[in-house]
C-alpha cells in the first residue's frame, strides 16, 4: 500500500469477553475461559479505511505486543 502512495496508520482497539461456543471448540476452551477480541483498522492519509482485521485469541495464553514504527 506503501508503494501506491499510502501513508499508513493502524488503530487496534482490544477488549475481553466470554467466548462464544464456535471460539471455545476452535480454541480448546473450558466454558469459563474469556478471549481477547482484537480489532485492527488501517487508514491512509485521509482516513479511508484500507483494511479491517477482527481476531478472537485465548486471554489466558496470548500476550499483545505492540510496536509500531
């Protein structure tokens, strides 16, 4: 995107929650267990909304590590 002229930012906003029934059979979870629910969004210069990524991971297993340049 960079190569056509983008100017990129990323916004990630993260939240917790019970898992619901697909997640905890995809992610071997017991009823109890929450997921961190991971919404990232990418912007161009103007604020277009170029990309839009949702993840459900294991809160109890799954460190968020930031690092943006």
């Amino acid at each position: 995107m960079t190569d056509a002229g983008h100017i990129l930012r990323w916004e990630d906003t993260v939240s917790e929650r019970a898992a619901e029934s697909e997640e905890r059979t995809r992610l071997a979870l017991a009823s109890d267990q929450h997921v961190l629910l991971i919404w990232r969004r990418c912007y161009d210069q103007e604020d277009r909304i170029l990309e839009v990524t949702r993840r459900a991971i294991r809160a109890d297993r799954s460190p968020v590590v930031y690092r943006y340049e």
